[in-house]
C-alpha cells in the first residue's frame, strides 16, 4: 500500500486493475439484468408486432404507407396478441391453450396466428384462456390458395407429419410448381387475404375427382410456439347474414 500511495505508476496499475475488476462485475450484472428483462422486453415486442400486424391487415395491398394507415373507425380486423401457455401436436386432434379469454373479447372464430404464418382457429373460450383448433387438426378447415394463380382449395391435415398440411380440391386447371407459396385466400371470413401458409412440396392427381391434392410444407414449426396474434374480422357477421338471407330466398 505504500509502494502505491507514494508511486504515480504503482498507483495507476492499480486503480486500472481495480477498474478492470469492478468493471467485470458490473459487466455481469448488467448482462444479468438483461437476461431477467428479456421477457419483458419480448411481451412489449408481441404488443408493438400486434399493432403493426392490424395496420397492416387493414391495407389492401399489404403496404404501409403514410397515406394507407387507418383509423380504428375504418379498420376491418382488430389483432391481439397472446402466449401459448400449452401446445400438443402428438395426436390426430391437436390444439392449443392460449392465457387470454372472454375478458379480452375473444370469441369462437377468431384466427390464430404468428410471424411466420397461420397457426389455428379459436374453438373455445372461458373467462382467462382460449383454446385453439391448430391446423394440424384432422377438423381444420381453411380456404387457401395458390398465390401466383389465385385458384383456391381447402386446407386440411392427414394426420401424418406435423410439418406438413395437405390443399385439397384445386382444379386441375391451376399453373403450379414446387416452392410455389400458398396463403390464404379472399373467401376467409376468419383471416385476412395472403398470410403465409407454406410452400408446395408434391402435387398428386385425384383421378376419381380430376383435382389436385397438394402436400403443402409449413412454414411454422408447429411444435415450437410462443407469442401469437389473436385476428377478429368485424365485418364476418354482417357478411355471413347477408349471405344466409340471400341463399334462403
């Protein structure tokens, strides 16, 4: 110590260790903090990617710009945001519990989705949680197109492979090929037009049918979800009167 009070180098070395040292610990610390916010900080993300996704569904060409974003007034779809608090896709009926119900509005219907495409539909809902009929669901049932020709098809699952859906009735007619991509399609009243579904991995021929069946691969690894966004299209019920009014008469 008095090798150091009375030497200018001597003390400079070790004010400089001293640093480096309490420099580290504080390194630490702060990576610690971080670690410890990062759920925070990914909560705040799903919250700022539900807002940016509603402006987005609610442009017709899928553009943001400044003269194409809405007011709440003019919005057709509302999206929120939830976490997937269970996930089972081992059986031929798979579904998914979300921590958010009744008390946020979520009602049968609403599509489920997250940053790499669709994910499900919502079946049932209590109070606090919401269960979803994932597409890896032998009952699933989504209307789906090829997007460079525009023909339509349903989505369905086979049962089978968990990252692979099947797209069922596409006339023979539709132009398509392998690494097409397949979204959904305008006749949805539960999604909005072109969210991404997957890319086309084989076409076989129904010759009973004279359709194509397409094995479509996913783009979401559907063993493996996190934060996902809730859609609700307000307008589905004005649409689906109007229609049964016009199919009775």
């Amino acid at each position: 110590m008095l090798t150091i009070k009375s030497h200018s180098y001597h003390r400079s070395e070790y004010i400089n260790s001293a640093n480096n040292l309490t420099g580290g610990v504080y390194e630490k610390i702060n990576s610690s903090k971080e670690y410890l916010s990062l759920k925070e900080k990914n909560k705040s993300l799903a919250e700022e990617n539900a807002r940016l996704k509603e402006m987005l569904f609610n442009t017709k060409d899928t553009l943001i710009g400044k003269e194409t974003i809405l007011s709440n007034l003019d919005s057709v779809f509302t999206v929120k945001k939830a976490k997937v608090i269970k996930n089972v896709f081992n059986t031929r009926e798979n579904y998914l519990t979300l921590n958010i119900g009744k008390r946020e509005n979520i009602k049968t219907d609403m599509g489920v989705i997250n940053d790499k495409g669709i994910v499900g539909i919502i079946e049932k809902t209590s109070n606090n949680y919401a269960t979803v009929l994932s597409v890896l669901n032998t009952k699933s049932r989504i209307n789906a197109k090829i997007k460079n020709s525009n023909h339509f098809g349903t989505l369905v699952w086979d049962g089978k492979n968990v990252g692979y859906v099947q797209l069922i009735d596409v006339p023979r007619l539709a132009s398509l090929h392998k690494g097409d991509s397949i979204v959904t399609g305008s006749e949805s009243e539960i999604f909005p037009e072109n969210i991404p579904i997957g890319k086309v991995d084989k076409v076989f021929v129904d010759n009973k049918t004279n359709y194509y069946t397409i094995n479509v691969r996913l783009f979401n690894d559907m063993t493996s979800l996190g934060y996902v966004y809730i859609i609700n299209n307000k307008l589905k019920e004005e649409k689906k009167k109007l229609e049964n009014e016009t199919i009775s008469k």
